[in-house]
C-alpha cells in the first residue's frame, strides 16, 4: 500500500446550488472533474491522505472579519457558510494535530471579498481564508500568520482585510495588475503605517512560467518567509497560472504548481481561481495533494503539455529578477519606509472607489486609521454604495493597545446615527459585534 510521508486531509465542496450562470467558469464543474480524478488516480486510497466533511462557520466566525451592507444574510448563501465552513474545518484538523497539512478543495472562493462586503466582487463574496485564520486565531491563540496568495489574480479583498495587521504577512504572486482584473498589486502597494512592509505584493508580466514563478517562490517568498517566522503558513491555491486557463496570460503547469507546494510547505491551502475545467484542475489539484504529502509527482502531466510550447521569453526572464530584487530591497527598507509614511500623523485617512463587478456595485469609503506604535491601529470607514446602505464601520483589533481600544469606542459611541442607515463596531479586542441603527419611521 502507499503510504504519505506527511498525513495530510482534504475537503471537497462543489457547491451544486450555488452559480453565477450555468456557463460562467465560476461553477461546479471546477471541483467535479478533479473529485473524479482523485476518486480515479486512489488518492483516496493512500495511507495518511484523509477526506474529512465540511461544517459551517457561524455568524460570529463571519463577522469576525466582514461588516456585511445591509446584512449578513444579504450578502451570504448556504454555499457560502459550507465553503468557509470546509477551510475551517481543515484548520482545525491541522491544529488539533489530526493531520500535518491541509487542503481545502472547496468554492465559492473568497479572496476579493474585502472587509466592508455588500456584495460580489471577482466571483467572491466573503473571504473565506480571513474566516478561517481569525477562528484559529480565536480559538488556538496563533499570532503571527503568513498568507501566500499563488492566484493569477492579485488577492485585492485579503489584501485590504490584513492591510493595518502588522502580525499578518501577506504576500501575493500574480499577473501585473496593469493586464488582469483587479488591477491591482503593485510594488508600492505595502500595507497601512503601522504595518509597512507586512503586504507585499509581486505582480508578474503575462507569460511568466515555470522558471519565473519557481524563481520567485524560492529567491523571494522563502528568505521573506524565514525572516518573518510565521506560525502558520497558509496558501491561497488559485490555480489559474496555468497555461491553459481561458481568462489569463500565464504559463504555469501541473508540475510547477507541485513543485510550488513542495517548496512553499504550506500548513493549510485552500483553492481559489482556477478555470481550465478539464485540461488543468485535475492535474494541478493532484499535484498539489501529492506535494502536501510529501510523495513523488513526476509522473503527473497534463496530455497537451508541451515544454517549449511554454517556455518564458529571457524578457520575460529579466522583468521577474528585476521584480524579485525591488521587494527585497523593499522589505529589507520596511522600517524605514513606515517611518517616513507615519510621519508625525496621528490620524492617517485614505479613500477609495470600489466596483463589485459581479454584482454592478460602486461603493465609496472615506478610513480612518491611529497611527500607533503598538498594535494595528483603530479602524473607522465610512462607506456607501450607490442604492445601498451607507455605514460607519469602526474596527478594534485583535491585539488593541488601551489607547487604540478608548479610540475605537469612542467613534462607536459618538457616531451620528442619523448619518448613516448603521454603525457597526467589530471589537476584537472582546472579540464582540456592536450595532446601532436609526430607529424605524
């Protein structure tokens, strides 16, 4: 019998009663044929890779992390309470030393849903990597976790929920955002000013491939990652790097994508992107399982692979190491870049303009953040969508010093609710959810 150098657990969610359209290449169809796989291949059948069934998260695992515009029930369906639920559930088996890694093979995926949600944005509508870090964080007492974000598309929504969470690294891989949705990601885009440095992200031209993105992985993301000595490392597997995906420009492959794990050793992956239904996600999510357990995956091919026919361009070649040596030459600047953005402030605002594309939405925010030198800092945002609710959210961090804490309270407390339809509080600190709205006509 095979056995599995590291017991590793998997999830699968395919989502049946949840679609955009019944062709939009966000569907069931994308967990389907790799089930079939893995039930074809006897993965299943290996000793130490273990399949487990997901739970749901609850309300408060939810609003840990999202103020949802006008409610959580608006924004979420079942399939979304089972999909976080899945993630969560792998965590726990990997927390709770059950397995050594984990997998969670489930949609809808999650990683444009930003901190403020009133609706759908890239396919996602709440971050189910965010839901699940913040349960283990709550109910295992983990710190300092390190996110890697392998999707085609710059992880936008993880980055603003971890943007002020100096204890949260957050590093995202993907097509320069100046060619693919978001567009965003780029080098000066390094989190808030108390937590310059923590986000990093590392925007890639389109054709990189193998050597590239391997390149990236082990010259940049591991030395950052040892510096940085995570708790836990958890991988944001989008898979849509691949070269036969129908909405990017990469070349990656099956055997990049496990030769990515194998380097990464991620604790716990959960799937994002990925729509090259037939031709990629099978294989590429079988590399990964087989990475994650630590057995050989040289046999494992797509049928149309062709080396050549994929091979980076030395152009190529030389934007990725020239990319690679600027966020390095960032992060080793990170203390002194955070000190030049605070400042003298006490108060550093930013707005934005946000489109849901999936759902047709425009939502401004006006935040608010305390510049601070012991935690992540008071959050306000004042946000508004057209035809939607307008909001005061008011978050307290998980590690709030007093004057963070006294700060956070009195913008709850002081608010006018008559400027807005609800002011939300998210006190981390007590891990509570306040509320207060105007009183009914």
């Amino acid at each position: 019998m095979l056995r599995a150098k590291n017991k590793i657990g998997l999830v699968f969610f395919p989502a049946f009663d949840w679609a955009i359209s019944p062709t939009h290449p966000e569907r069931e169809e994308r967990l389907l044929y790799t089930q079939d796989q893995v039930f074809e291949e006897g993965i299943l059948d290996i000793d130490g890779i273990v399949e487990y069934k997901p739970d749901l998260v609850t309300k408060k695992d939810v609003q840990r992390v999202h103020f949802c515009v006008p409610d959580l029930w608006a924004v979420m369906t079942e399939s979304h309470f089972i999909s976080a639920g899945g993630a969560k559930t792998i965590a726990m088996a990997v927390m709770d030393k059950q397995v050594e890694r984990g997998f969670a093979l489930v949609r809808p995926p999650g990683h444009h849903a930003n901190r403020v949600v009133h609706g759908a944005r890239g396919f996602c509508n709440v971050n189910i990597e965010a839901i699940m870090i913040e349960y283990i964080r709550k109910a295992y007492g983990v710190n300092r976790v390190a996110i890697v974000d392998t999707d085609c598309h710059h992880g936008d929504g993880t980055q603003d929920i971890y943007w002020h969470d100096p204890d949260t690294l957050f590093i995202s891989l993907h097509q320069d955002g100046r060619t693919l949705y978001p567009g965003s990601g780029f080098l000066n885009e390094m989190g808030g000013p108390n937590a310059v440095g923590a986000t990093i992200n590392i925007p890639l031209p389109p054709n990189t491939a193998e050597e590239g993105i391997l390149h990236v992985v082990r010259e940049t993301v591991l030395p950052i990652l040892e510096e940085f000595q995570p708790e836990i490392v958890v991988n944001s597997a989008g898979q849509d790097n691949h070269y036969s995906d129908p909405i990017t420009n990469m070349n990656f492959s099956a055997q990049g994508y496990a030769e990515l794990t194998r380097m990464l050793k991620p604790d716990i992956a959960v799937l994002e992107g990925g729509y090259a239904i037939e031709g990629a996600l099978p294989y590429v999510n079988a590399g990964i399982i087989l990475a994650m357990a630590g057995m050989d995956f040289s046999h494992l091919k797509e049928p149309d692979y062709n080396p050549a026919r994929v091979r980076q361009t030395p152009e190529v070649t030389r934007w990725v190491e020239k990319t690679c040596d600027k966020v390095l030459e960032n992060w080793q600047q990170r203390r002194y870049l955070g000190e030049m953005y605070r400042a003298d402030y006490t108060f550093i605002e930013r707005e934005r303009n946000i489109y849901y594309d999936t759902d047709n939405i425009h939502e401004h925010q006006k935040e608010t953040v305390r510049v601070c030198d012991n935690c992540g800092g008071a959050l306000r945002i004042d946000s508004a969508a057209r035809g939607k609710k307008h909001v005061l959210a008011v978050h307290i961090p998980r590690n709030a010093c007093a004057a963070c804490q006294s700060q956070g309270r009195d913008w709850y407390e002081e608010a006018d609710v008559s400027a807005h339809d609800k002011v939300l509080l998210q006190d981390r600190a007590r891990d509570m959810i306040e509320e207060k709205s105007q009183t009914p006509k």
